[in-house]
C-alpha cells in the first residue's frame, strides 16, 4: 500500500518535480537512523539534501564486505590458472618429444630395411635380443637416443592376445639420452618388420 501510494504520486502529472522528490526522500529515509526519519523533511533543507546525498551513495558505491568478496574470487581464479599452467607445459613438452621420437624412429627403421643385406641378418639379430643395445644419439635431436631390442621395454609381460608385446619382433626404443634428463624410462617403442 504504501510503495503503491509513492509510485501513484509519480504519475499524477500534477505533482511532477515534488513528487519525485517526495519519492526520493522516502526512500532515503527508509535508510537513516529514526533520529532523522522524525518531523517533516520537506520543510527543513538540510536534512532533505542529507537524505537525497545519503541515498545516491547507498545506491552506487559499494561496501567493504562486497570488495573483499570479489577479490578473493578473483585470487582464487588467478591461482587456479597458475597451478594449472605448469602442468600444460609439461604436457605440451611431452607431446612434443612423443611425436619427434615417432619421426625420428620411423626413419631409423626406413635406414635398417634400406641397408640390410638380402638374408635379413641386421633385422635377425635385433629380433633375437633379449637386452636392448646401448643407447645411442640420434644427431638430428641430441636430448633422444635410440636402441634395439626383440623384447618390449614398455609391456615386458607377453600376453597372447596382445601383438604388441609379441617376443622376437624388431624393436626400436626410443629414450632421453643420458644427461638430458634423470627419466631413461623408455618413451617411445616402434615394431617393424621387413
């Protein structure tokens, strides 16, 4: 009733200019202290200008709690990203390496199919390893080192229903080389046959 009684004071068009004011200085004074809501605010100027001042603060600013609140959301985000980041760099590096291991081993095992004689004794041989040759560099990338082996290194357990962990098939091994970084587990493996 009563927000009905300021709002019907808006749109006489006979009231104009004061009703809005009155408007204003009912909110306002919705807002202070009783000290201030008692007497009449249209008759005394001071209090009015206090009440319209008061209420156009209280409308734009905000408070303290509101700013401590929105800071802390935005630490929490910016700590997200930062821990988050160094993980996609290492991801990225690896993804890298993974790809330059699988370029620079299909082209290993091109050369061995290249210049092997006609009775296959290169391929033989690396197909009846047990124990991977020492590991050597390859001069295109000097952080990956390669070596030969019958055997996988990732999956040494020869299950029957898996062809990739299969005994007696070519290998080439891709690694770190040694001193470029402390992981010499195995990063890449390739099979390959005549």
């Amino acid at each position: 009733m009563r927000t009905e009684r300021i709002f019907s004071n808006l749109t006489n068009r006979g009231a104009g200019r004061q009703a809005r004011a009155g408007f204003l200085d009912k909110a306002a004074a919705d807002c202070l202290p009783t000290k201030y809501r008692l007497g009449d605010h249209r008759r005394n100027p001071t209090i009015s200008g206090l009440l319209k001042a008061f209420s156009l603060r209280r409308l734009t600013s905000f408070s303290l709690l509101e700013v401590l609140i929105s800071l802390v959301i935005l630490l929490v985000g910016i700590l997200a990203i930062l821990l988050y980041f160094p993980n996609v760099l290492r991801a990225n590096d690896r993804s890298m390496m993974l790809s330059e291991a699988a370029f620079l081993a299909q082209r290993k095992a091109e050369e061995i199919r290249r210049d092997a004689d006609q009775a296959r004794r290169l391929i033989a041989e690396i197909r009846s390893r047990t124990v991977p040759t020492a590991p050597v560099v390859f001069p295109e990338n000097p952080n990956l080192a390669y070596s030969f082996c019958g055997v996988s290194l990732l999956d040494p357990t020869d299950d029957p229903g898996d062809p990739t962990d299969d005994r007696g098939v070519p290998r080439i091994i891709v690694q770190y080389a040694q001193g470029s970084r402390a992981d010499s587990r195995p990063l890449y493996e390739l099979r390959f046959n005549e």
